[in-house]
C-alpha cells in the first residue's frame, strides 16, 4: 500500500511539473510572480485561461513583430475575452512591447488584454500597435475595463481602428 502511494504522489508531482506554465520563471504568486521576458511567454499568456488570475512581471522589452503572421493573419490572440476577464496582474516595469498586431475585424474585446475585471496594470508601454477590432470594445492596451480595474503609467503609439467603443489604449 505504501508503495501505491508514493507511486500515485510521485505522477501528481511529475503532471503538475509537465503542465506547468513555461513562462521564463516565478509561479505567479505574491513575491514570485511569472516573468514574461518574451514574446513565448506573453504567447503563453495568452493561451492560458487558468493564469488570467495571477501575477506577472515584464523582464525586458519585447518585440511583436511575428504577430502579424500569427492565426492566419488575425494576429495575436487577446489576453482576456467576454467569457474570461483577466483579474490577475500585469507589471510592466517600463518595459515596452513592440509592434503588436490584431486583425479580428468581426471580434469585441481587442486588445493586448481583450477584457479584465478588477485587474491590476502598471508601467507598459505599446509601440508601434497595428489593432483592428469589431464593433465594439477595442483598444490597444484593454479592449473592455470591467468593475474598475486599476491601469496606471502606461501608454500606447500606433494604430486602432474598430466600429464603435474604441480607444488609443483603452
């Protein structure tokens, strides 16, 4: 029985280091959040539903150039949507990210972030943005700011275009 045990604790620990998030370090957690160093991990942001609740931290400038041949031609995928509002939060740290590119014309809630909800964002600059929405909710930093969340010493540069609701950074 006992070596049942430590079999089955040592596959909980082996899947939870499998399908852990690869992000360039921390654990998302206060005093260890992740780090988002470059453009795979603000990807792997992206794609992560369950760390939309966490804490990350932007360790250099990134360039987001590649974004544009990313989806077949829709660009980067937002972090956040309608369904899933990202609540954690994002320091940027001065740090910029260059060149963002989103073409989802007949999509809402565009932007770096697509929705968030009681979130924290702080200190990143957008360069260079290249963001076209759908009809409403669109914005190069936040497409959608749902129930107050705090979005300080940011800024953005470049182009947003979108039908209705739309914004230079929110």
């Amino acid at each position: 029985m006992k070596k049942v045990i430590i079999l089955i604790a040592t596959l909980l620990i082996s899947a939870t280091m499998i399908f852990a998030g690869t992000y360039s370090g921390g654990d998302g957690l206060v005093g260890n959040p992740y780090q988002i160093n470059d453009l795979d991990d603000l990807e792997e942001l992206s794609g992560n539903v369950s760390d939309w609740d966490m804490l990350f931290i932007q360790t250099a400038d990134i360039n987001a150039g590649a974004t544009s041949g990313w989806n077949s031609g829709s660009g980067f995928s937002p972090i956040g949507n309608n369904s899933t509002s990202f609540t954690g939060e994002y320091d940027g740290q001065g740090h910029t990210i260059d060149s963002l590119y989103i073409n989802r014309s007949t999509t809402n809630y565009i932007g770096l972030f697509g929705c968030v909800s009681g979130a924290v964002i702080d200190s990143i600059g957008l360069t260079n943005v290249d963001i076209t929405g759908g009809d409403y909710y669109v914005g190069s930093l936040v497409g959608y700011n749902r129930n107050f969340s705090t979005i300080t010493n940011s800024y953005s540069t470049g182009s947003v275009s979108a039908g209705n609701y739309v914004g230079g950074l929110v």
